[in-house]
C-alpha cells in the first residue's frame, strides 16, 4: 500500500489551523440566530464566514 506523502508540512499545518479557526468559531456562534436571508439575525455573518473558512481549507 502506497502511503501519501505531504509535500509542504507547512502549508498542511496553515490550512489545519484555518480549519480549526473556522471550527472554532463556528461553535462561538452556536448562541446566535441565524434569521433568514430577509431578515438577517445577529449569527448570520459569523457563521457563514466560519463555514466559509473551513470549508474552502478543507
């Protein structure tokens, strides 16, 4: 079995942290409500850059 090898460990280590950030206040803003897209609550901003961090690093 071929076992994957990292090329850069430094950049596999940036992009873990950018999801542990992204994690990280994902979770901050569990509290807040979302709203709608009409009516946008206090969380909708956090959570989507959270989501958005995490997700374009993962």
């Amino acid at each position: 079995m071929i076992r994957p090898r990292i090329a850069a460990p430094q950049d596999f280590a940036g992009g873990l942290f950018l999801i542990a950030i992204g994690l990280g206040a994902l979770w901050a803003s569990t509290g807040l409500a979302m709203g709608t897209l009409r009516a946008m609550g206090p969380g909708m901003l956090p959570k989507s850059l959270a989501v958005m961090v995490a997700g374009l690093e993962g």
